[in-house]
C-alpha cells in the first residue's frame, strides 16, 4: 500500500513539474495543500446541507412550493 501512495506521489511530481530542481518546490506543494483543503471543505459542506438542510423557517420557499392550493397556475 505505501508503494502505491509513493508512486502517485512521485507521479503527481511528475506531471505538476514539483521535483525541486528550480527552488519553487515549496511553494509548489503549498499551493497544492491550500487546494486540496478547499476540495476537501467543498465536499464536506456539500454533503453536510445536502443530508441536513437546515431551513427551519415556515415561509420558506420550498414549502410554499410543495403545497399545491397556494401555487398559481398559469392559464
């Protein structure tokens, strides 16, 4: 298993140019961190208000849509 995370890791060097040889490395694979973070809470609030929504409010629209007596119809 930790053969195959070094190899993705040395892959990943590869193809974004982070093996160091110009001095930017760091700052490189500090950016890539900082991104990786913002998928990472992207995906957690994502999922977070998908399962629990969190509108308490009565008025709010989605249940002014589901009731079928308050919606106008078009004629």
């Amino acid at each position: 298993m930790f053969e195959k995370i070094l190899y993705y890791i040395n892959l990943f060097s590869e193809l974004c140019g982070f093996d160091g040889s110009e001095g930017g490395a760091v700052f490189g694979w500090v950016v890539v961190l900082f991104s990786t973070l913002i998928v990472i809470a992207a995906f957690y609030v994502w999922i977070t208000r998908s399962l629990w929504p969190g509108e308490e409010d009565e008025n709010h629209i989605k249940r002014r849509i589901l009731i079928e007596d308050e919606v106008p119809h078009a004629h």
